[in-house]
C-alpha cells in the first residue's frame, strides 16, 4: 500500500505533489484539531480528503484540478 501511494505521488506535477505533501504534513503535525469522521483540506488547485484514527492519518482521497 505504501508502494502505491508513494508512485501515485510521483505521477503528478512537482506543483501538485508539493502541494499534497504540504497537506498531508499539515494534517499529520496538527494532533489538536479534532477530525469528524471525514476531514478535507483545499490549496489553491488540490485537495486532500482524510480521517483520524488516533496519531494516525489515512488519506481516502488526494486530487488537483490542473
């Protein structure tokens, strides 16, 4: 699974993984805010979608609309 992840990153713009790896950076060092059972962060073009299990982040869902 982490293979995975980790070549779907690399099929995107350096823009867009950037991006992305802003997101998931964010989220994953913001243990304060509590997460429902869906959470999304939006940038300018990309998206992630995520949930919480504890220290945990899994993502469902990252896009960009370039």
């Amino acid at each position: 699974m982490i293979q995975r992840a980790a070549a779907a990153l690399f099929e995107i713009s350096d823009e867009a993984r950037e991006e992305t790896i802003t997101f998931i950076e964010a989220v994953a060092g913001d243990s304060t805010t509590e997460v429902p059972d869906l959470a999304a962060a939006f940038g300018e073009w990309c998206w992630l979608v995520y949930t919480r299990h504890g220290e945990v982040v899994e993502v469902l869902d990252a896009g960009c609309a370039r």
